[in-house]
C-alpha cells in the first residue's frame, strides 16, 4: 500500500501554513486533510484535522484546508472574514 502526501504551504497575513493532503492506498482512495499554523518559525497551532470530511481530489483538498487555515489565523489575529 502506497501514501500520497503533498504538502501547500501559503501565507496569510502574519503567519504561514501547512496543508498536509493524504491519501493511502491507489484508485478511488479519499484525500485526508490536515491544517498547521506557524509564526515565522514557531509552530503556532499543530496540526489538526479535518477528520470529519474526505474529498475526491488534491485540489478539492487543498482549498478546504486552506480555507480552514486562513480561518484559524484570522482568528488569532483578531480579524473577521
């Protein structure tokens, strides 16, 4: 058995993101998603997961975990979107 893992890596305003997309196996396997948040070099927020939700394809997984991430640091740096 076989694990894809790409990681995205973005900024948003302060801070900066990982989004882990991995899927097991080959074929018609779902993409699990996990989100972490760093400040410059610190972790900030370890990695979470989007544990209720399984997405079809990378690029539907990597614009959920982005959007999850660019929620949580607009949280920590007290903006509202």
């Amino acid at each position: 058995m076989s694990t894809e893992n790409p990681i995205y890596m973005n900024d948003h305003g302060a801070h900066h993101y990982a989004v882990h997309c991995q899927r097991h196996g080959v074929g018609e396997q779902p993409w699990t998603v996990y989100v972490e948040v760093f400040r410059e070099k610190e972790l900030v927020l370890p990695m979470r997961s989007l544990d209720d939700q399984a997405f079809q394809s990378y690029e539907e997984a990597r614009q959920a975990g982005a959007a999850v991430a660019e929620q949580l640091i607009n949280q920590l740096e007290g903006r509202t979107r």
